[in-house]
C-alpha cells in the first residue's frame, strides 16, 4: 500500500516537532548540567579558599594537611569534565536543530524559522553562547592554576 501525499507530509511534520522538542529538551539538560557544574566549582573554590584560611599551628588530618595543595589539580579534573559535557551537549543541539532544518527543506512552507534563524544566526554571529560558556570554565581553570602555583611558590 502506498502512502499518500498528504500522509507522507504528516510524517514529515511529526518529524520535524519531534526534532524541535528533542532540541529543546537537550538545551533544558545542557543548561541544567552547566549550572550544577558551575556551583560544584565555585563552592570548591569556596571550600579550598576555607582550607587555606585556616592556621597553620591547626591540627588537620595528616591526609588533609598534605593533600590540600594538590586540590586544584582535582578541580582542573572537574573543569574538564565539565567542559566534555558541555561540548556534547552542544552536540547534540546542533545535531537535532540540523533534523529540524533539513526535515523544512521536505515539507516545503514558505514559512521556515529554523532555516530563518540559521541565517539570522549566521549574519549577527553564531557560537557566542557556547564561546562564551567555554570562557567561563577556562577562567575557573585559570583560576585552579593561580592556586595550585601558589600552593608550590609558599
């Protein structure tokens, strides 16, 4: 049985919403994970800055008193990590919002907002949000450096 025209456009369209909230779920969980990650490494930053407030003539565990200096190279580890999920979510936002624009190519409206954006995005510059996301965990691991540095010049 063949499939007609009008079906076949349908299928296109449930296609085409799928890819959308696909894509948008995705910037939900992409935004969500950047978020935890970015108070996971502030309050590391908080608790590390804490530790080395304290006096040294303080009693700490032995394992805490040595480990201490070497905790920046842990929140580097983090930033990474973050910076890998960071990057796949990206991925794939871009990925379900290219479905999207090739899945209007086939329904064939005048009306086409994902092409539309794409070059409106493409005239005002694209990527600034995901340069600018990627500035920002750059700049808390320039700042794990400054303190691991520090830790090894005192």
């Amino acid at each position: 049985m063949k499939k007609d025209k009008s079906q076949n456009t349908e299928n296109l369209r449930t296609k085409y919403l799928g890819s959308l909230t696909l894509y948008t779920s995705e910037g939900q969980i992409q935004w969500s994970r950047y978020n935890a990650m970015l108070i996971v490494n502030t309050i590391f930053i908080a608790v590390i800055g804490f530790a080395f407030d304290l006096s040294p003539s303080q009693n700490l565990p032995f394992l805490i008193k040595y480990a201490l200096p070497f905790t920046p190279l842990l929140g580097i580890i983090i930033c990474l990590l973050w910076y890998r999920m960071t990057e796949r979510g990206f991925i794939w936002m871009k990925h379900w919002i290219q479905k999207a624009n090739n899945l209007e190519t086939y329904i064939g409206n005048d009306v086409n907002p994902i092409k539309d954006g794409k070059d409106l995005r493409d005239r005002i510059g694209g990527n600034v949000t995901q340069g600018s996301s990627y500035w920002i965990i750059g700049i808390f691991v320039g700042i794990y450096l400054l303190i691991f540095i520090g830790n090894i010049i005192s």
